[in-house]
C-alpha cells in the first residue's frame, strides 16, 4: 500500500494541476489580441466540431446527447459557430423539426488544425518524463474506468468510446 502522505501529495499536485491549467487557459484569452477569436479546444464549440469532424450532418439534439451538453447550449455554440461560418444549418429533408449543423471547408481547417495541437506546458519534459507521465496516467484512466464500469456498466462501454474518438481525433 502506497505512503498516505505520498498519496495525498500527489493529489494536491493534481488539483493544483487543474486549476494553475484553468486559469492559464483564461488569462490566455483574456489577452489575446482578439477577444472573439479564441482557441477552441475542449471548449464546447470545439467539441461540437470536433463531433462534427468524426460525423458530419447532425442533428443540434444529436451533439447534444453526443457531447453531454444542454440543448440550449449546444444551441447558443453553433449559432456562435455559424457566426464564424465554421459550420452551417439547414432544415433536415426528411424531417423539417430537425435542424442538422455541416463543417464548412473554414470549419474542417479549422478542426484538424485545434487538434493537432499540444499544450505548451509538456514541451518542458523530457521524452523519459512524457513517457512516464503516459504510463501514470495511463494507469490511473483504467482505475478510474475500471470504477465508471463498476457503477454504471451500461453506460461504460458508451463512455470508453466517444472518449477514445475524442483522444483518436485530437492527438493521434
């Protein structure tokens, strides 16, 4: 049994991690020159295009069940991504009640440069420290999918793939 203290230690490390990350990511766009054009990664916008990139034409309701997201959000997110024409909407053919959201050639740009993207902060480790940062997290994703599983298996498998196409589709 790992050292409590160590445990704890590492814990704070990672709460820590989440929150210095936060709040880099906010004073990043809070002083970036131009204040509508904000990067769009695993934000909702991005996250509806990178949906839309995996399976273009879907329906507003079906990125929202997709990305976990409120209809009204998702809603708010592409009227913002039609702004930018990233994507466009138009009435469904075989079903006038259903709006379906397509990429635009701007929008599939745009999609495949976000996620070819890597946080700045890991270029200050080595490629010994990335793999043992992999390693690590590695194994703590499996614990934890290992208690997503135990708690909601029928859920699980549900889960274990849209974030494998997420993972699949910004960084591989």
């Amino acid at each position: 049994m790992p050292n409590l203290t160590k445990q704890k230690n590492a814990a704070g490390k990672l709460i820590e991690f989440g929150m210095v990350s936060h709040t880099a990511d906010e004073v990043a766009q809070r002083t970036h020159a131009d204040k509508g054009d904000r990067p769009l990664r695993f934000q909702g916008q991005g996250k509806i295009l990178l949906a839309l990139s995996q399976d273009d034409g879907l329906s507003q309701k079906e990125l929202a069940t997709r990305l976990n997201l409120a209809v009204q959000s998702t809603a708010e997110f592409v009227n913002k991504l039609v702004k930018k024409q990233l994507v466009t909407k138009e009435k469904s053919t075989t079903d006038r009640r259903k709006t379906i959201i397509r990429l635009t050639e701007l929008g599939r740009e745009t999609a495949a440069t976000e996620t070819s993207k890597v946080p700045a902060y890991l270029n200050s480790l080595t490629d010994t420290e990335l793999d043992q940062l992999t390693t690590i997290l590695t194994k703590i994703n499996d614990n934890l999918y290992d208690e997503i599983d135990a708690m909601t298996p029928a859920q699980s498998n549900k889960f274990k793939a849209t974030v494998a196409d997420h993972l699949r589709d910004w960084f591989m």
